[in-house]
C-alpha cells in the first residue's frame, strides 16, 4: 500500500512538471523550490531526502545546505548535522554567516548541549540571541542565582524572549522551596504534618491515620494481650513501618515539590527560548 505522503510527492511533482512546461523537474533550481516547499510544510523527511540529493548532485548552495541542517535537527539526525560542523574551533564558526552559527548554537540546544553552548558563547561566538541563550541555558541548568545575576544585566536590545526569560530568573531565584530536613523533622514529631507542609495534605492525613490508628492497636494489644502474643508485635511492626515510611515521605515530598517547581520554571523557559526554532 502506498503511503500517503508518497502520494503527495508524486502529485507535487507532476504539479511542477507542468507548472514549468518543459523544464526538467529534477533540475537544480527546481529542486531547491520543491524542497523548500517540503521544509516549509513541516515535511522535514522529505526535505531531507531531497535536500541531500541535492547537494549531491548540484553546485554548493548555502541555503540549501543551510535548510538541510534545519531538516537534519528538525528529525533528530544529530550525527549528521554535527558531521558538517566537524571539531571547527570558534575562528572557523565565526567565520561562516551568521545563520549558519546561529544554526550551530540550536543544534547543540536541541541536544540539550546547555554547557557546551555556554562555553562556545563565552568564547567569542558571535551569534543573534545571545543573551537569550546565556539567561536560557543557566536556567535550564537549574543555575538559579546565575540565571538572576544574568537577567539584571542591563542590555540595550531588550525583546519579548529577554523579558521573559528575566520573569522565570527573577521567580525561580525568589521561589520558596522546601527543606527535605525540616519535612522529614516535622513527621518525625506528628506523622503526616511533613507531607502537609509540602501541600499535600491528602497524603499527609492519611499517613497520620494509618501511622496513628496501628500505633493504637499495638498499644491496646500489648495491654489486653502482653508481650507474649503474637498479634501485638505484628500490629507493632506495621505501626513502626509506617511512622518511618511517613518521615520518609516527608523528605520524599518536599523533593517533590521542589522537583515539580523547577519543572515548571523549565518548561516555562523551553516555551520562551525554543519558540522560534
């Protein structure tokens, strides 16, 4: 069965066949139209297809080549895009146009390269959104206070993506997280009120009934039963079981508070940096 976007392209084709008469479709100039057109309607396979076809069997065309690293991120194919830009040392890099270097710096982005973009920036590469990208990369790498020192930096070409980015430092530096020790310490002194404190209060009580409701049975088992009886020391056990379990929860739910915190700031700065790639 042939697949649907098999179809297209061969309906695109007879459609550029006749659109330019006798012209040949698989020359040079409009094979670059049609892949152009493949990249611009999200068909990054496709364009990818082509576009290496093209720099096979046609003369060096900067856009093109420029349009197939776009495909080759677009589709994940990293290898292929890092072997382009090979071991090219920052003299090189800037020695290409500006597209090509700002194509290098969200290539590395798009591998989740942070402290390699980080350190190819401080080196001297010249690149549009630079600022956006030193802001961005501190905060996708939790570097909190970094990302807020950055953002209070004045800068004469300030955009949507710069203020932005500065909203996520400024509240991600001024977040209250929680302290797993002062959790963990709070359902150690009453069972439940750790996990509470972290805002999970469902959790919280019923780590304190269970922890509080075994703790009365073991206590009425040994004075009806004594210490002999089986069903006391069991009752014990799981009371025991659950008051560790709840101060472990405890810590355990402020780390995940925290988590869910610095996950939001994360997403969020994805939103903004990432919106025009």
């Amino acid at each position: 069965m042939i697949q649907p976007t098999k179809i297209l392209t061969i309906a695109l084709l007879l459609l550029m066949k006749f659109s330019f008469g006798q012209n040949d479709i698989f020359d040079c100039d409009n094979s670059k139209r049609f892949a152009e057109y493949l990249f611009n309607t999200g068909q990054f396979e496709l364009s990818q297809h082509e576009l290496e076809r093209i720099s096979f069997f046609c003369e060096y065309d900067s856009t093109s080549q420029l349009t197939l690293l776009k495909s080759y991120r677009k589709m994940k194919a990293f290898g292929k895009a890092d072997q382009f830009f090979g071991l090219k040392n920052i003299d090189s890099l800037n020695s290409m146009n500006r597209e090509f270097r700002d194509e290098y710096i969200r290539l590395l982005m798009a591998e989740n390269r942070y402290s390699d973009v980080q350190r190819t920036i401080d080196a001297g590469l010249d690149i549009d959104q630079k600022v956006e990208h030193q802001i961005g990369t501190e905060l996708l790498l939790k570097k909190w206070e970094k990302a807020y020192q950055l953002s209070l930096q004045d800068n004469p070409q300030v955009n949507f993506k710069i203020e932005g980015l500065r909203k996520v430092a400024e509240k991600s530096y001024n977040a209250k997280r929680k302290s797993p020790v002062l959790a963990a310490l709070m359902s150690a002194v009453i069972p439940g009120t750790g996990k509470m404190y972290c805002g999970y209060w469902g959790d919280g009580v019923m780590s304190f009934m269970f922890t509080a409701s075994s703790t009365f049975f073991a206590i009425r088992g040994f004075n009806k039963f004594g210490t002999k009886s089986v069903y006391p020391w069991v009752i014990g056990g799981l009371a025991v079981s659950y008051y560790t379990a709840n101060i472990y929860g405890g810590a355990s739910s402020a780390n995940r508070y925290n988590d869910n915190l610095d996950h939001s700031f994360i997403h969020e700065t994805e939103q903004i940096l990432y919106s025009d790639y």
